[in-house]
C-alpha cells in the first residue's frame, strides 16, 4: 500500500537544515573538521541551581506523571515576578500560557486564531518555520520584507490597507534571526499604534530578549501602554537560559489570544515534565546574573568575530542582537546556497543560506557565534583562506 503525504505537507519547501546536514556529514566523511557556524543553538549552558533543581526533581518517582496543562502555580508566579522584574510589566498568571517550546506554540497559534485561506503578516527573511507552519495550517502568507536601510525593521506604513484589514496578526522577531538586529522602544510604540489603527493583532517572539549588545536595551513589547489589548508576547528559556533541550517557553499577552492558545494546546500536549517546570523555575528566579554572563561570551566572541572580519575584508555590520552576523556574499555576488556548499566542502566551516529564511536573504549567508572563541578563531582564518583561494 502506497501513503502519500498530504498536499499541505507537500506545499511546504524542503527544509534547508536537513540538506546541510547531509553536508556536514560528507565533510566530516571526507575526514574535515567541521566547524558548525550555522547552527542556532546555544552551546552555554543553563544556570547551575536550575540544573540541580531538575536533577532532584527527576529522581523523586513521584513527579513522573501528568502535569497540568496550566502548569505549576510556582512557575506562573515566577513568570509573574520575572516580567515585573524586568520589564516592568504587570501582568496576571491568567494570561500566561506554559509551553513546551515557542517554536510548536508559535506554530499552533496558526490553527488556534486563524482559518484556512486567512491572511497573517509573516516577515521576510526569518526563522523558517513562521512560513512552514502558517502554510501547513492552510494560510495565506504576506510576505513583509525587512529593510537592510531601516535597519532589518519593516516599513509598516507600507503594508497595504487592505491586507492589514484582512491580517489575523502580523508576527515579528527582536532581537531578530537571522539578521541579529535589535529593536528600540520607539519602533514598538509604532508598531502598537499601527495595530490598534488596524486592529490586527501582534505577534512577538522575544526569543532572545536579553542578548542585546552597545546599550541596546532588552525590551518587552508589553511594556508599551496598551499594548496587553493588541499583543502576545512568546519567551523561550532556550536561548539566553541555555535550556534549549529542557522545551520550556510561555506566551503572554492578549486574554483571548492566550485563552484560545491555552484551549488548543490541550489537544496536542498532555502537559510540561515536572522537573522541566521546577528548573524553569529556578531560572527565572535566581538566573539574572548567569544570563548576564552568557551575554557577555557572546559579547566577546561577537567583537573578536567582527574584528577578524575586518581583517579579511569582508564588510559587514555588527550584531546589536541576538547571536548571528548577517553577512552579505562577499562582493554581493554569487548564490548563497552554492557558496556555503563550497565553504564546507572545502574547509569544514558550516554557514547557513541566507535563503533558508526567505526571498529576502538571498545573497546572505548567516554566521553564528554559538562556539567558543578558539572555534570561531579557526573557523575565520578558514573561511579567510577559502576567500583568498577564489580571488
């Protein structure tokens, strides 16, 4: 008997990860070190109290059942406290929903606010599965290019009337992946204003809040006044936590959009592993000071990779955050796919295509600075070598 994939599965464009990890392997085959800067993973890992915390919760055999799906009332809390901490946002634990990982809730949030053939605002380039999992759940996509000359930011006076009137939400990414731009306090407020106007719910993923370099503050769009009525906020503690592995994130924001993601994750999840949600936990209570030295690796590793990019003249502008360079093909010419196929068959070095993340990222490539310095350090002289060999 023959299955075939469904047409929305086969409507979806291959994902460009599994290619390059088939690269990876030949390489590593071929007897090449390779040296992965295209991963997004973080490689630092969580805070150390956090670990205990889930290590003792895991050996008690009690905590080997179902959870809530609303979660533990110490993690809420905790959100609750983190928020204001932080940010300076009040808000209540009723309007949080506890997840398994931003990327399946952002991805669900399509089936719980939108119909098939509706129209969400998805930006352009960005994380490949906002697309994937709009077109998965039957959606129309439009396609909101990011500006190199606003500074990776959309132009949202630009976005047609008609397309706003129709728009479920429009999503966006601060500190952004790929293009590693931070956002200010002033681009929120109009991107507040500009969803009231239309009223058309904002989506934010936040996934990197706190990794913000040269005084770019970490922002909440919940801080903005009002911005409950026409937002919902994803955190995840994959990235600036380093618990990319324990799948924990929250969403916050606008009752009925929480309420109507907290009523569809019921039926894909049966609840967060309890030591998942004491770690969390933890994290969030006692993890500032290990986020603040997480950032300031990357810190580090961000200026030491752009001072050795100079020194091979390749231009480029430096990340204000996140953890990735947005690096145009050096001299803007060529195709990003075959270039960084070329650069790992040749020297190990993984970058990603900057057409992994949309129409607007070809002839980019996106380098990420989740290694160690020594790491970076070999993997910018190959990359130097490599350059010098095809001039």
């Amino acid at each position: 008997m023959e299955v075939t994939p469904s047409r929305r599965l086969t409507a979806v464009k291959p994902y460009i990860f599994s290619e390059i990890a088939l690269w990876r392997q030949a390489a590593a085959t071929k007897g090449l070190e390779v040296i992965d800067l295209g991963r997004g993973g973080p490689d630092i890992g969580p805070y150390g109290e956090a670990v205990e915390e889930l290590a003792v919760t895991a050996a008690d055999p009690t905590k080997y059942s179902y959870t809530p799906y609303t979660g533990s009332p110490e993690l809420l809390g905790a959100i609750v406290r983190w928020y204001q901490r932080c940010f300076r946002v009040k808000i209540s634990s009723g309007d949080i929903a506890l997840l398994p990982g931003s990327k399946g809730g952002l991805s669900r949030l399509n089936l719980a606010l939108a119909d098939p053939h509706d129209t969400v605002i998805l930006p352009d380039p960005a994380f490949p599965s906002y697309a994937s999992a709009a077109v998965v759940a039957g959606l129309e996509v439009h396609r909101l290019e990011l500006k190199d000359e606003l500074d990776w930011h959309p132009d949202l006076v630009g976005i047609p009337n008609e397309v706003a009137e129709r728009a479920r939400f429009i999503l966006l990414n601060y500190p952004n992946n790929p293009t590693g731009a931070a956002t200010t306090g002033d681009f929120l407020t109009k991107l507040v204003d500009w969803a009231r106007r239309t009223r058309t719910l904002v989506v934010y993923d936040n996934a990197y809040q706190f990794v913000t370099y040269d005084g770019n503050e970490p922002l909440s769009i919940l801080s903005v006044p009002g911005a409950e009525e026409v937002a919902v906020e994803f955190h995840t503690l994959s990235k600036a936590y380093g618990m990319a592995g324990v799948r924990i994130a929250f969403a916050a924001g606008h009752s009925q959009a929480i309420a109507a993601l907290k009523k569809i994750e019921v039926y894909y999840q049966a609840g967060i592993f309890a030591p998942s949600l004491a770690a969390a936990t933890v994290a969030l209570n006692e993890g500032d000071d290990a986020v603040a030295e997480a950032v300031a690796v990357y810190t580090d590793r961000r200026d030491a990779v752009s001072t050795l990019l100079d020194e091979m003249g390749w231009q480029h502008e430096k990340p204000g955050g996140a953890t990735y360079f947005w690096l145009k093909l050096p001299g803007g010419k060529g195709e990003d796919v075959a270039f960084c196929r070329g650069l790992l068959e040749t020297t190990g070095v993984v970058l990603t295509p900057g057409s992994a993340f949309g129409e607007a990222g070809r002839r980019y490539v996106r380098l990420s600075v989740t290694q160690p310095r020594e790491r970076l350090e070999r993997a910018l002289e190959l990359i130097g070598k490599y350059l010098g060999e095809r001039e």
